[in-house]
C-alpha cells in the first residue's frame, strides 16, 4: 500500500534562518509494508543537521500543530 507521510521539525541556531528557530516540513510517498518511521525520522534529522550545519540535537520533530502555529501556513 502507498501513501504520504508529512513530517514536521524545529531547527535550532542554523545560519540558514539567521540563528533563530527555524521550521522545516518534510513530505514522502512510502510503501506502507516496509517504512520504519523511527528509521526515517533519524535519517531525516542526520540530513536535515547536515544540511542547515547543526548538530542533530538541534533538530526537534514537531508536531503538524506546532509546526503550523509558528508558520505562516
């Protein structure tokens, strides 16, 4: 079975949102037999660190909700 799987995190201090709380969001296609969410979530954080150059802990999941209450969206 397909689906999507929207998820969503606050950046800390990176240089890409003038060292201020960043958020990011994250949309997938999956197949849902084979998708270790933990898994993905870890992967996603690893990336996500590289890319805004911080340190994992430095990038939370949030949930949809709070991640749309400090968004325009």
């Amino acid at each position: 079975m397909k689906c999507s799987i929207s998820t969503y995190y606050k950046i800390l201090d990176a240089e890409l949102y003038d060292f201020d709380d960043g958020y990011m969001q994250l949309n997938v296609d999956i197949n849902a037999k084979s998708i270790d969410i933990e898994g993905y979530v870890s992967k996603q954080k690893k990336s996500i660190s590289e890319m805004c150059n911080v340190p994992e802990e430095n990038v939370i999941p949030i949930s949809r909700l709070e991640y749309e209450a400090n968004t325009d969206e």
